[in-house]
C-alpha cells in the first residue's frame, strides 16, 4: 500500500525527473563523441585532449537547460497545459505542471553545477593551448606563444571575459536562491534573480569569434597527414580512412559557429510573449473590497472582479507599485465567488519584507483612493481603490 501511495503521489514526478536526466546524458555524451571522432576536430582535439570533449559537452547541456528553464516560469502556457490537456493523462500532467517551480531550480541547480564544469574545462584547455602550442598549423592556436599564461588567453577573447562575468552573476544568483535568504529578504532574491537579463545578453554572444577551431578543407587536406607535429600530447582519436590521405594543401581552419540562439532563441521568445500578455492582461478592474486583520501577523483581502472565477488551488499574483516598482507576489485563493457572495479572498502573513511594507501601507492609507494591479494564473486581475480596514 505505501508504495502504490508514493508511486500515485510521487511517481510521475521521479519518473519526469529521471527522463529529463537521461535527456541530459544523451545530450552530453553524443557531443563528446562528436568532438572526440569528427575528423574537422582533429588537429583542435589532437592539442586539448579530452577536455575539449568535456567543455563542449558541457556547452550543449548548458545550452538545453537555459532555454528549458524559463519555459516553468510561463505561467499563461502552463494554465494553459494544465487545463486543456486530455483526460486520459489530465491527472498525471497536472502534477507534474504543479511543480513547474520544482523543475525550474532542477534545471537552475543543473546550470550552477555544469557551468562550473565547463569552466575547469576551458582552464583546462587555456592550458594546453599555452603547453602544446602547434608552431607549424598556426591557424589552430588561441595561445600567440608557447608557455602563455593561460588567464591571458581567456582574458583576451570574448568567450573568456563573458565567461568570467556569467559565472559570476550565476553565483550571486544562486547564493540568493538559497531558502534562508528568500525568507530573510525577498528583495534580494527577487532583484538578483533579474541578473537573468544580463545572463542571457551574455549567453547570445558569448561564443562569438570563439577559440576553438574546425578544419574547413577536409577534401584537400586529410586531418593528420602531416604528422610531424611534435606538440601532439595524445595519439587519439583516428580520423577516417588511412589508405585514401590526401595532403594537397596545408590545413585551414575558421572558428567552430556559435549554436546557444539556437537552444534558447524559442524559449526566451516564448517567455518574453508569455510575460507580455500577462502584463497586458493585468490592465484588467478589480476592487478591493475590505481589509481585515488577523491574529499571528495575518491580513485578509476581499476584492472584487466582474466575471471572475477561481477554482482551488488557483493563486493571484500580488503587486503594489508604492512599495516595489516589479516584485509581483503569489498568494493562494482563499474564498470564492459565489451567486450570493461576488467576492473573493486572499490571506497574507505579513511577516516578510515585503508583506510587512505593504500591511503598513494599507494602514497609513485607508481611505486614498489608489491603484493595486493583482494577477492569477488565469483571469488576470487589476484594482481600482481601497477599502476601509477592518480587524477580527
């Protein structure tokens, strides 16, 4: 019985989440081998080894987890899923849409961690492009000589500079996700993680005029054949067909294409349009009706939509732009509408930063007349006055 109870609560989830981990494996594991036997990447693996396998599988997986991150934060298409999937997995889908939040830091605590993967993979390869300068394909090298001090190499590219700078606001990011901190000062959570900007600004340009290599005359020039390379570390991998080398020409080489638009380009698009609608959708009256306070640091909002209707477990998305010009809160739906009753409810423990501010604000201001837009995960809401406090 205790494990039909946990497979019916929890199966679907562990099930996605083991999914979305052998999606990241195959991910990585096909561009390792890509990198590693590709016979363009002969002369640029035969310098960096395995770590140019490591970095670049890395790089892929990075690149899958940025853009799928921000699709559980559209919260427009994931009502939207929610409610118009089919019957026959409605039940299964739900669960797993309900924790759109826990895969969102999945694939967040995933970019944390392969990023810094990814970056002892390229100091690694600062390195042996500096160690096993190739004196003879000039065109292969990111080092100008040989015994090059590797932070210079990195420092003097782009892909360096905005690496350094990503991963620096990666950390500041992450140390402000941490539960302590968001129940501390929501603020400095919820600023921090707007960096996301500079992240993605970043991300689209960070793999221009890129370092690394590829052989661009494979017709003309078989990879290897001239083998009188003496700063080769590694004898592997073998490259096509020895008994048809060509070596008409030396080798070219031109730098490996940037590909991150191409993994976050949809998402960020779908997120910017999710984000955009909701945005015009909160333009929509609403009234706050009365205020009421409870015991233990707890307030109550009545408000009031025409048209509006709620279902359990719904949310609204709380604003008010006196305290806080961007921070929108998500608090559960506590009464509803009914055909006596046209009112609807919200409670705020009012222990936080934020909700603190915004219980001395009603206070201060019980009969301005003021805007406070709201929003829910499907009518999307917006308030025209304030009602009188009450207390309970």
């Amino acid at each position: 019985m205790r494990l039909a109870g946990w497979c019916r609560n929890h199966g679907p989830k562990s099930l996605f989440l083991t999914a979305w981990i052998t999606v990241n494996v195959i991910v990585f594991w096909r561009t390792y081998l890509h990198f590693k036997y590709e016979p363009k990447y002969f002369y640029i693996h035969e310098m960096l080894g395995p770590w140019l396998c490591i970095s670049r599988g890395t790089a892929a997986v990075l690149n899958l987890n940025c853009g799928v991150v921000l699709l559980p934060m559209c919260r427009s298409l994931t009502t939207v899923l929610r409610c118009s999937w089919s019957r026959l997995s409605r039940r299964s889908m739900r669960m797993i849409l309900d924790h759109a939040k826990g895969f969102h830091i999945v694939c967040g605590t995933t970019i944390v961690l392969v990023s810094l993967v990814h970056f002892l993979g390229h100091m690694f390869n600062a390195a042996n492009f500096s160690k096993h300068y190739n004196a003879i394909y000039t065109g292969v090298n990111a080092a100008s000589y040989q015994d090059q001090d590797p932070l210079l190499i990195l420092l003097g590219c782009i892909p360096g500079v905005t690496g350094f700078i990503m991963l620096a606001v990666l950390c500041v990011m992450t140390t402000a996700s941490f539960y302590a901190v968001r129940s501390g000062c929501y603020d400095i959570f919820w600023y921090t993680h707007r960096l996301f900007i500079v992240f993605y600004l970043l991300l689209l340009i960070h793999a221009i005029r890129g370092v690394l290599k590829q052989q661009t005359n494979l017709q003309s020039h078989t990879p290897g054949c001239h083998y009188n390379n003496q700063s080769v570390p590694w004898p592997e991998p073998e490259h096509g067909d020895r008994d048809t080398i060509v070596c008409d020409t030396e080798p070219y080489f031109s730098t490996i294409g940037a590909e991150s638009w191409l993994w976050v380009g949809t998402p960020l698009l779908i997120y910017l349009c999710d984000t955009a609608y909701r945005w015009c959708k909160c333009r929509q009256p609403v009234t706050v009706v009365h205020v009421r306070e409870h015991p233990s640091d707890c307030i109550e909002l009545q408000l009031k939509k025409e048209g509006f209707s709620a279902k359990p477990g719904q949310y609204i998305l709380l604003h008010c732009p006196e305290i806080s010009s961007f921070e929108w809160h998500p608090y559960t739906v506590t009464s509803f509408p009914r055909a006596h009753k046209a009112t609807f409810g919200i409670h705020i423990r009012t222990r936080g930063d934020w909700a603190g501010r915004l219980k001395n604000y009603l206070q201060r201001n019980q009969t301005d007349s003021y805007s406070l837009p709201l929003r829910n995960t499907d009518p999307l809401l917006y308030q025209h006055r304030w009602p009188l406090w009450g207390s309970k």
